[in-house]
C-alpha cells in the first residue's frame, strides 16, 4: 500500500473495470453498457493506439512494439493516459459532479496487470468491481481472425492473437483472481450472441444492485 491519495474520490467518480480475453466481446459489450447505465467508455487499448499514432509522442514506437508483442505497455504510461482522460471528462461535464451525480467510468482492458491494479486504485481511485467475460480461445480466435479482415490492427493476426493469449492467462488473468478473492467481480459466460451476453450482464449488475441509468 502507498500513502499518496487517489487523484479522484469516490464520491465524484465511480470506476468499474471491464476484463476478458482478447476478443472476448469487451468494446462490443461496452457500447450496450454506455446506452443503458450511463457509463463513460475508456478503452485502454485505445488510449494506447491514440498516443502510438499521436505526433510528437515519446512513446509512439515503444507501444507499437508491445502491442505487436501482445505485451503489456508499462503501467506508468497506461494509467497516465487514463487518469488524464479521466480529468478531460470531468473538466467538460463540471455539472454531473455539482448535481450531486457521480461520473461512472467504464474502463476496458484494464488492469492487465497485477501492479496495474495496485498503482490504479492508490493514485487514481478504487473501483466498484470488475465484470469479466469468460470466454474460450477457441471462440476469441475465430472472432478475432475475422475481426482483422476489416480492423486494420497490427495485432489481429494469428501470431499476435498466440500471444496476447499467453499473455492473457499468465499475467491477467491473476487480477481477475485477486479481485475474485476480494468479491469484486461479476463473471459472465461471453460464449453465443452479444445479445445473449448482454442479458447476462445485466442480470449480473441487478443481483449486485447496479440499476441502468434513468
Ligand atoms: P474485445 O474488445 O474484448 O477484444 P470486441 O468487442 O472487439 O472484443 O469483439 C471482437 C470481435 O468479435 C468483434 O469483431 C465483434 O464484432 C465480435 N463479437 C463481439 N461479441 C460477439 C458475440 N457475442 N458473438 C459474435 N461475435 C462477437
Ligand atoms: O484491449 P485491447 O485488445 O485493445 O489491447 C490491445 C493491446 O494494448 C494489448 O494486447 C496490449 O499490448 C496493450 N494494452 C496494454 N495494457 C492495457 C491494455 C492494453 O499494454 N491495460
Ligand atoms: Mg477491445
């Protein structure tokens, strides 16, 4: 534990953090989830593609470089551009914090990393819980490979695909756990339609009292 204070306190944001295998349906998942619970979407993933391709980055080819690998980008750049948007959002809707409402966060792909999650919730703030998407390989690897027929993404390619697997369970899947153990964690099967998934999800957030938004 750090003694430094988180940057956002749980009364101005709630953050909950979306994971699951590459391919596991968490972006498709997300845009259902901004309809009905009012979430503001940050996809870590994103955040690093932005600043890969953002001129005038230092960080431009090191993250091209991890991101091919399937390795995790280091943590201090990751949560500095979610913190960051974080702030963007709050600066642009100062009202939601002043109508006694809190922002909720929505942040996919994140933690990947056991130290991700420890540096996150001491600087930034603590979340509420994780929903994870279970998921097979064999089904990521099919919508996946297809996914990068239209993606453009350097990453969608069986190689990489092999790889952000491994690194997958090795490395993330221990954060799912250690939330797990910490009952802070909503499972959901990620197998069938995204439709299916969906009413899954919801039922998950009802039997722990998350209500859509009004
Ligand atoms: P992630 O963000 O977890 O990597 P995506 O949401 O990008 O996953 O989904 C990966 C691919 O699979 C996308 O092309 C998406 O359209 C598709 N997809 C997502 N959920 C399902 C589902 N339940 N059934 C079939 N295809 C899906
Ligand atoms: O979530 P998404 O599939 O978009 O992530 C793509 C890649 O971005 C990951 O395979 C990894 O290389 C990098 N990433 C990371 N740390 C995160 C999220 C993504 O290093 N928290
Ligand atoms: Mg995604």
């Amino acid at each position: 534990m750090s003694s430094s204070k988180p940057r956002f306190s749980p009364e101005e944001v709630t953050v909950v953090f979306l994971l699951g295998g590459p391919g596991s349906g968490k972006g498709t998942q997300s845009t259902n989830l901004v309809r009905d619970y009012g979430f503001v979407h940050l996809s870590a993933g994103d955040l690093l593609r932005g600043e890969q391709i953002r001129e005038g980055s230092e960080y431009g080819q090191l993250i091209k470089t991890y991101i091919t690998e399937g390795k995790i980008v280091p943590m201090e750049i990751t949560v500095a551009l979610l913190s960051n948007a974080m702030a963007e959002h709050l600066a642009k809707y100062p009202d939601t914090v002043k109508n006694g409402k809190k922002a909720r966060f929505l942040i996919d792909g994140f933690p990947r990393k056991l130290d991700q999650a420890v540096f996150f919730e001491d600087t930034v703030c603590p979340s509420q819980f994780t929903l994870f998407l279970d998921c097979p390989e064999e089904v990521m690897e099919g919508r996946l490979l297809k996914r990068g027929e239209t993606s453009g993404r350097d990453d969608d390619n069986a190689e990489s695909i092999r790889k952000r697997f491994r690194t997958f369970v090795e490395t993330s899947m221990p954060v799912v756990d250690e939330f797990a153990k910490q009952d802070k964690v909503i499972s959901v099967s990620a197998t069938g339609t995204v439709e299916e998934v969906y009413i899954r999800i919801q039922d998950g957030f009802e039997k722990r009292g998350v209500k859509p938004s009004a």
